[in-house]
C-alpha cells in the first residue's frame, strides 16, 4: 500500500487567490479552495522575459555638479535653541 506524501511536485505550482503567494504544488494545498493551479510563466516571469524587451529609457539626466550637490550636507542655520541645546548636551566634556 503506497502512501501519499506531502512533498512538493516539481514543476507545478499553486497561487494563492486572496494574496497571491506561490506555493509548489502538493494535494493538500491543491484541495484547498483559496489555491489555484498556475504556470510557471505565471508564478514566476521575471524567469520568462521575453528576449526582445527591452528596458526603459532614463527619463533623469544627471550631470558631476548634481552628483556633487547631493553629496554635500545642507548646513543647518543655528538658532538660539539648537546653540542652547549643543551646549547642554556638552556640559562636563572635556575639551580637546
């Protein structure tokens, strides 16, 4: 008498209805009425791109001086409670 095991079939698939989670395929998630059997292309096309696709075009130009100014840290204006602030916070600090 051969029994029935729970280990996933290679090769098939089943989706999720409510979220869209794949599982590989077995009876007992199959019974289930919130599991659909799908394709691989369906489970998974980012493994079936089509080989004349192509990808977007960049819509951003960037040039060196916009790379530049991203990189360097906007100064912050000192008001009288971030100086009160900075000199609390360093109270009992030595001074170097």
């Amino acid at each position: 008498m051969a029994t029935k095991t729970n280990l996933v079939e290679p090769g098939r698939w089943l989706r999720n209805t409510k979220d869209g989670t794949i599982y590989g395929y077995c009876d007992l998630l199959a019974a289930n009425p919130l599991t659909e059997e799908v394709s691989e292309e369906v489970a998974f096309p980012e493994r079936h791109i089509p080989a004349g696709q192509k990808g977007r075009k960049s819509v951003v130009t960037l040039t060196e001086e916009d790379i530049a100014a991203e990189d360097k840290p906007e100064a912050k204006p000192k008001t009288r409670a971030r100086v009160a602030l900075e000199a609390d916070a360093s109270k009992g600090l030595d001074k170097k």
